[in-house]
C-alpha cells in the first residue's frame, strides 16, 4: 500500500533550521523545485488541497525573478525564446517527478514546498483577519464566519504541528511580512502586540487612505485573505 512520504511526523521547524529542506541560491533553482513539487503532488497527493493551490503563484512569483523573465521583460529576449525555454524548465521538471516518484527520494522537494505554501497561506489568513476586526469603513472591512474562523484555527494548529518549537518564530516572521503588504498609511502609529488570530496585530486607519496605490495595495491584500480562506476551507 501506498505511503506518502509526508505520512510520517516531520516538524518543518526542525526540517528547516536544520537545513534538511532543499535552499537554493537562485530564483531559476526555486521555480524549478516548486515545478517539480507541483508534479510530485499530482500523482502522490502529498500536500493539502490548500498548499498545492498555491504552488502555481509561488512558482510564478520565483519565475518573475529569474535572468530569463526579466530578458523578456527588458525586451531583450523575445517571446518565442521564452517559451522554448519555460518549456525545455517544465520537461525537466517533469522528468525529475517522474525519476522520483513516491519515493522517499520526494520528500525534500514535498517540505520544501510545504514550508513556502506554509508562509503564504499565513500570511494571506492574518490579511483575512485583519479585513474582519478592523472598524475600517464597510468597503474594507470583510466580515468572517465563525466557520471560517473554526477553519482558520485547525489550520493554525495543523502548522503549530508541522513547524514544532520553529511555530513562534514563523509565525511572527509572518506577521511582519503581512504588515509589509499594507501602505505605511494604514497604520497607526503605535500598534499592540499579536496574540491571537482575532487580534493580528495590524491595527490599521484605512480611513485614512487616500492615494491609488494605497487602495490597490488594501485591495490586493483583502483579495489575497478572501482567496486563502476560500482554498483552506477546502
């Protein structure tokens, strides 16, 4: 019978502070990985529905960074180049999920891509916490259920699990890059300590907002928390 690598107890903090997890130096090596993560997935059902949906963005994000994309972008290699190119990335990738299978030899590129869905999905929560306890005007604010939030808590407590002793650090490494993902002109000036997904931390004065960029970054932020309470219900 089948046995997914990642049936096992592993704690993700101990995986990655003990450098257990593939760390990769470049953006192209990260695309790749998670490439080969999503493939693995496919055919062993490893990760949650939730991680595995985030791995086509996160392998979007990383494939913005590398040398080939920003050629693209600086018109410096054209389009069809581009695409021979991404399509020489997936059959190599395609071909690595294929060479390891199910095997143990999958559970690296399985945590690693686990531990990156892990930050993301956080971080896009504690915005859908944020949206539901701020007294910002109706048009930011995004009331949750309280099956959302019952959901919310036994994701947290199966990261609690995977992340072991590591959970605190994460989590307040989160939080701070939550916080990044809001204009400066939401906060207030002083802001109390996290304590709870009720309490996040982020005490904003939307109300205050005023420019466009300002309002495109609350509204990518609020979408954001909308699509990962979305997928984490699933």
């Amino acid at each position: 019978m089948y046995r997914s690598p990642l049936n096992s107890v592993v704690t993700l903090g101990a995986v990655l502070f003990a450098g257990m997890a593939p760390a990769y130096a470049a953006p192209l090596d990260d695309y790749l990985a998670v490439r080969i993560a999503e493939r693995i997935n496919l055919s062993c059902h490893a990760l949650k529905f939730v991680e595995h949906s985030y791995l086509p963005q996160i392998a979007e994000a990383f494939l913005a960074e590398t040398d080939q994309s920003k050629a693209h972008r600086a018109n410096l290699m054209d389009t069809s180049e581009f695409e021979i190119w991404q399509a020489e990335i997936a059959a190599e990738a395609s071909a690595k999920a294929n060479e390891v299978g199910c095997s143990e030899a999958a559970t690296p590129y399985l945590l690693a891509a686990r531990a990156v869905a892990s930050q993301r999905i956080y971080q896009d929560l504690l915005l859908a916490f944020h949206f539901d306890s701020t007294a910002a005007p109706d048009r930011f604010r995004a009331a949750l259920t309280d099956g959302q939030k019952q959901v919310a808590a036994t994701y947290e407590g199966f990261l609690k699990q995977i992340f072991g002793e590591g959970y605190l650090q994460f989590s307040e490494t989160q939080r701070q890059w939550a916080v990044q993902r809001l204009p400066r002109s939401a906060f207030a000036a002083s802001e109390a300590p996290a304590s709870s997904w009720g309490d996040v931390g982020l005490e904003t004065l939307l109300g205050t907002i005023q420019t466009a960029d300002d309002i495109e970054l609350v509204t990518n932020a609020q979408a954001a928390g909308d699509w990962a309470m979305e997928h984490v219900a699933l």
